[in-house]
C-alpha cells in the first residue's frame, strides 16, 4: 500500500491509520443517522408532528455529541524539569546574546531531544538539538560525534555549521571540578565562559568554514561527496548545507534515508579529505579550490574554471 495507493506515504507510522479508521465511522455514523430519519418518516403522524419529532431527535444527537465532548481527561503528571527550573543565568545571558546554539549533552533516545525544545522558549534561539518523528539524516551521527566534546573535532564540527553558543548542563551530583567536560574546555581557546553552573553557557568562536567552502562552489554547481560513509557528521552536515545553497549533491554512500547517486560525468567538482583527493579514480590531477576545516573542495581535470 505505501509505495502503489496514492496517499500511504503521508502515513508514516501504524498509530496514523487510526485517522483512517475515524474517516470511516463519520460515514458508518452519516449512514446510521440517515436510517433513523427514513424509519421515522415510515411512522404515520400528522406533519407537525413529524416536524416535531425530527427537532426532538436532532436535538437528541446534539446533546449526545455535546456530552461525548464534555468527557474529563487526567491531566499528565508535572514534567520533571518546570521553566522556573529551568530558568538560569545561562539562559537569560542566551536571550541577551542570539545565535545559534547546541545544548549538551545531547543525551541518547529521541526523547532526550524535546527537552532542549522546551528549554528554548526562554530564549528563542535555534538550538541544534531537535525533536521529531522525522529526523534530519545527518542529526543522529552528528549527536553521537557530540559525545566527544569538547575535543578538537567536535569543536570543529560545530563551529563549521555555524554554532556560536554552547550550553552545557553539569550532571546532577557531579562537583564542576571533576567534571570531565569541564576540565577538558580550558585547553580550548576557541571556548569562552560567559556563565556559571549549574548550567554553563560558553561562547564559540566564529569559524563557518562549511559554508565557506559551500561559497566557494561556483553558483549552481553540483558536487561531488564520495567520501560520506567515511565520515557521515562531517559529510552528512555539508551535504545538507550545499543543498541549502543550491548545489546538487552526488557521491557515494548511505546516511540513514539519504541514498547518494553516483555523479554524472559532467559533475565538476568534489569536496574529499584534504590531502588524499586528487591522487585516485576520476581525482587524478584534480585542482585544489579551496581549503577548510580539513576538507578540500577540487576541480575535476577537463572542466573549466569558474
């Protein structure tokens, strides 16, 4: 039924057929109502009668809908974590400072996810973290390579898509100066300490060298990304940011749903590790474009420069 009957495809998980089943009893309950009418019509009585009758019955299914509605539901219990809890001198100084921001850790699950959700209203700054049925192809790879924070390759990785503010939550219990992450972020200069725990809000430095070497694709180019299984978070966040600024993306490999086609021939440029591109398959002698972040954007030998 998903890939032949027209309209499967928007039901993207078993719960949604309950839709299905409620457009089914509006029509069972159509029908019924219509069988109660023609057996009152059978029933002889004078016409204002009947008229009075139809009222009574009509206005009979309007208190019984009325009284389905007015069913109390429990309320869920308080979540955990309240916003007055919450609410922090790292959040108010994210609300005095707007810029894109990562809260860690990013946890495990999906649920761990809508927490960072919530937690942005106080601020309203776009968060990394996200909450969905459907997830980004890269979001879970780029979350798992945040477990290593703060090293030199997440601090990279993050300041290549853009993120200026990072907002990291002290472990209930843990004392800051035996927290691993906290001991670690001194050796990087690149972080700055802007609020104290237990919620520590840190300031990244600017180094957007994804969308430089994005940029430096000429305008409406498709690219080149044979190296996505070999590293999906780094691959998989500039495949997406390409995209956003209008290139074509090929290559090879498979990132959760996102299959890449082989390039066509006429495919000119491709971004592989700096240092081992043009010196195997269609990159022999291919020209170095541009360099960012351990990544090398190259021109294919027999296209034209631009």
């Amino acid at each position: 039924f998903y890939e032949l009957v027209p309209g499967f495809k928007a039901i993207r998980v078993p719960a949604r057929l309950g839709l299905l089943g409620l457009v089914g009893l509006c029509g069972l309950a159509g029908f019924g109502v219509d069988l109660l009418l023609r057996q009152l019509r059978r029933i002889p009585m004078p016409t204002l009668l009947r008229l009075g009758a139809a009222a009574v019955f009509t206005a009979a299914l309007g208190l019984a809908v009325l009284a389905e509605d007015s069913t109390r539901i429990t309320p869920a219990p308080p979540l955990p974590v309240t916003l007055a809890e919450a609410h922090s001198a790292g959040y108010s100084w994210m609300a005095a400072h707007p810029a894109p921001t990562v809260e860690l850790p990013m946890g495990t699950g999906i649920i761990s996810s809508a927490w960072p959700n919530y937690w942005s209203t106080l601020h309203w700054n776009p968060v990394v973290n996200g909450y969905s049925g459907m997830a980004p192809p890269a979001y879970y790879v780029f979350r798992d390579r945040m477990r290593s924070f703060p090293s030199a390759d997440a601090i990279r990785l993050l300041q290549g898509i853009g993120v200026r503010t990072v907002m990291y939550h002290l472990p209930p219990g843990m004392r800051p100066e035996r927290d691993p992450v906290l001991t670690k972020i001194a050796a990087f200069p690149q972080l700055t300490q802007e609020t104290a725990g237990p919620d520590y809000a840190f300031s990244l430095a600017p180094d957007p060298w994804m969308w430089n070497l994005a940029d430096a694709v000429p305008s409406g180019q498709p690219v080149d990304l044979p190296d996505l299984n070999a590293h999906p978070a780094t691959f998989g966040m500039l495949g997406a940011i390409l995209q956003r600024t209008g290139h074509t993306v090929y290559g090879h490999g498979t990132l959760q749903q996102w299959v890449l086609q082989p390039p066509p021939a006429s495919v000119c440029y491709g971004v592989r590790v700096t240092g081992a591109g043009n010196a195997t398959g269609r990159y022999i002698g291919a020209t170095p474009v541009a360099s960012h972040g351990g990544l090398t954007l190259y021109r294919l030998v027999g296209c034209a420069g631009g």
